[in-house]
C-alpha cells in the first residue's frame, strides 16, 4: 500500500505519519518558488499553504488530537489534551523565501508533555529524519562544530565555542540546525533569545531518536504542551558534549 493510501485509510502509526505529514507539506511548498512572488508574499502564502494541509490531514487522521501551530490561533483548549500535534509548516521562512536550502518543515507528537514521535523535512536536501527507527550515533570531530543562529546569533556563543576550543557556523532553521548534527556535519546546536514549542519539539523528537540530548541550557528537560509556549534556550547534541556545555554556560 502506498504511503498516501495508508495514510487516507488510518493504518500508519504516529512516527510514520509525522514522517508523511512532513514529507508531503514540504513538497506542496517547493513548487511555490517559481518566481512570481516577491519574498514577502511568498513567505506568507507559503506558510498558509503547509498550515492548511497539515490541518486538513491531521483533523482527517488524527481527530481525537488537538494541534498548537506557529500559524494558527492558540486554541488553550489543548491544555485538555494528552495528545497535541505541534507544527512549524515552515520554519525558516526568510531562508526558504530568500532561495536558501536551511529551511525546514516541522511535525511532532507530544504526549503528556514529551516529544513521542516527530518529523523534519529538508525538502531542497532532500533528506527527512523521523523518529520510530534507530540511527547510529555519529563520531564528534575535534574540534568540535558549534551551529547557532544566522541571524540571532546569542551573545554568549562566541564564549562557548571559544571555551569548547571549537568552530561556530551559523544557520538558518531550528530543524536545519538539528538535521546537520544528526547528520555529522556539526556536533552541537546552541540557541539562546528565544523560541517556540514548534520551533524545536519536532528537532528535539528526532535528535533523541537518534541518540542525542535535547535540553534547556541548564540542563533540564524541555517540556511541551504549556500554557507559555516559549522555550527560551536549547542545546543539542551528543550526551558527553551537551553535558560539557551546560557546565560551561554556568560560568559564563
């Protein structure tokens, strides 16, 4: 059965959903590049678009659940709820109406406050990372690679990188941020100044499904579903180099 036939008929399980879900929003959002929209424009129709589909599905799919996205109102009625679908239809909207790569589409289940299932999709790279199957746990380099905001960059990264005796790189997406330590291509991702649940609950699902920690910068866990839905700072990475941090970011 294909993936869109399990999908109308219910049998797909949460992980695999999420994957779907991602997967199938972002590929909505490509074509929308075309060229006949400025950036603004674009960035708006493109977030109602992905806003509109992952509704859709998940009201068709997932009707029991309640939803908190980065483009709808906040319905507190969610507060109810053990299950609630938290998405980012597009994060990073500047990048990805700019024509830049580090943009990302975002869909996790958190249940009782705990990230359960989850899905990133980088459309441009073609590449999706999703929770319900297990990933080796790649190798730190030395130095180590320290990825933080392109554009929000905290003001205490400098002083961590240089503490760590590693690189900073900057990038656009939480979820860009997150896929690129999955993938190897850096070792720790540092925010600080602030985000939302949907910013980071579908990264956080899939980094600790591929053997990372996921925490706030003091080392406490991230917990979702809350009445304030900011999450001020985060840190992502391997248990051993999070752990590091945290201790770092005390004195500093």
């Amino acid at each position: 059965m294909a993936p869109a036939e399990r999908a109308e008929t219910g049998v797909m399980n949460d992980h695999e959903l999420a994957a779907w879900l991602a997967e199938r929003a972002g590929a909505l959002l490509c074509p929308l590049r075309d060229g006949t929209l400025d950036p603004v424009p674009l960035g708006h129709v493109a977030d109602r678009t992905a806003n509109a589909f992952l509704l859709a599905a998940l009201a068709m799919l997932r009707p029991e659940d309640a939803i908190l996205s980065e483009e709808s109102p906040d319905d507190l009625a969610r507060l109810e709820s053990r299950r609630v679908w938290i998405v980012d239809p597009l994060d990073g909207t500047r990048e990805y109406a700019s024509g830049r790569s580090d943009w990302a589409v975002h869909v996790a289940l958190s249940v009782d406050g705990i990230p359960v299932a989850g899905a990133v999709a980088q459309p441009d790279l073609g590449r999706i990372a999703a929770t319900g199957a297990a990933k080796p746990l790649l190798a730190a380099r030395r130095p180590p690679v320290v990825i933080v905001s392109r554009s929000r960059p905290s003001e205490r990264s400098v002083a961590l990188v240089d503490a760590l005796g590693g690189e900073l790189h900057r990038l656009g997406s939480a979820g860009a941020k997150t896929m690129a330590v999955i993938a190897g291509e850096a070792d720790l991702y540092f925010h600080e100044g602030g985000q939302n649940e949907w910013d980071n609950c579908a990264p956080v699902a899939v980094a600790q499904a591929a053997g990372l920690a996921a925490c706030r910068v003091d080392g406490s866990e991230i917990r979702y579903n809350q009445p304030d839905v900011s999450v001020p700072d985060l840190l992502i990475g391997a248990p051993s180099l999070v752990a590091r941090a945290v201790e770092l970011l005390r004195t500093i």
